[in-house]
C-alpha cells in the first residue's frame, strides 16, 4: 500500500492523496480537478496549486493532455485499468 505520509508531504498534500486513493478505489477512475476541490471543500485554485506540488514531490502523477489523469505513482487500485484516456479538446 502507498503511503501517505511521506516526510515530504504537508497535510493538505496528504489529504489530496489519500482522496485521490479512495476516490478511485471507490469509483474506478480518477477524479477530476472539480471533484478534488469539492470532495476537500477547497477552492479549484488552491485544490490545483497542492496537486501540482503533490506531482512535484512525486506522491501524484497526471497527463495533462488527458482527462481524469490524477493517480497515484505506483497505483495499487484494482481498478486503475478502467480508467478512460479522452484527450482534451482545444
């Protein structure tokens, strides 16, 4: 199991993890950026600015390009392969 407690991680990135953890052990797919910041209660803003310094710190992974990327690095999920990789539209 991936551990959330890394000495690099503050609380906020903590919680960010583990939501995104249970988030897709729950529903079998990522979360998006809208579905992290309410499952926190923080703003969008603030929600995207720890999970670009949870990315930073190695604890999440995500493709830019792809929606409902965020995942853990070493994903333990068993249902990390039903994950849908639609590209975004620009």
């Amino acid at each position: 199991m991936y551990s959330t407690t890394s000495s690099s991680s503050t609380p906020s990135i903590a919680r960010l993890v583990e939501f995104v953890r249970q988030y897709r052990d729950r529903h079998g797919f990522s979360p998006s950026d809208r579905d992290m910041a309410r499952g926190l209660g923080l703003e969008r803003s603030w929600c995207s600015r720890v999970a670009r310094a949870a990315v930073a710190r190695g604890l999440l992974v995500n493709d830019p390009f792809v929606a409902r990327s965020w995942r853990l690095p070493a994903a333990t999920t068993t249902n990390s392969s039903k994950t849908p990789s639609k590209r975004r539209t620009r």
